[in-house]
C-alpha cells in the first residue's frame, strides 16, 4: 500500500524543489551574461584589430606616396 504524504512533508518538498529551480535559473543566467560578455569583447578585439590594421595600412600609403614625390621625374 502505497504510503500518504503528509501535508507539511508534501510542502516542504515543494519550497525545495522552487529553491533548486530558482538557483539553477539563476547560475544559468550567469552563465549566459558571461558568455555575451565574452562575445562583446571579441567583438571589440576585433573591431580594434581592424583599426590597427587600417592605420598600418594608411601609413605605408603615406611612406610610399612621401617617397614617389621626392623621386625626381623624367622627362
């Protein structure tokens, strides 16, 4: 025979059971702004990474333009 609960036990049960829910809500939450935190900054790395090579590459057109003017031109 299958025994009965009593009510208090049956309750309790229930508060633990929204505890641990609430909890692992909770970690995963965490879990899920971290990994946009970790995705925002990859972003910003490479967003940075493209500045730096736009810049590299803008000054190696002014090297090369400051150097063509200086060559005398023939005639």
């Amino acid at each position: 025979m299958a025994q009965k609960k009593e009510f208090n036990d049956y309750l309790l049960e229930k508060k633990v059971d929204a505890e641990v829910s609430e909890e692992i809500n909770g970690r995963l939450s965490g879990a899920e702004q971290q990994a946009q935190r970790g995705a925002n900054q990859q972003v910003a790395n490479q967003s940075g990474q493209r500045t730096q090579d736009f810049q590299q590459l803008l000054n190696q057109v002014k090297a090369q333009t400051q150097t063509q003017s200086r060559k005398p031109m023939a005639k």
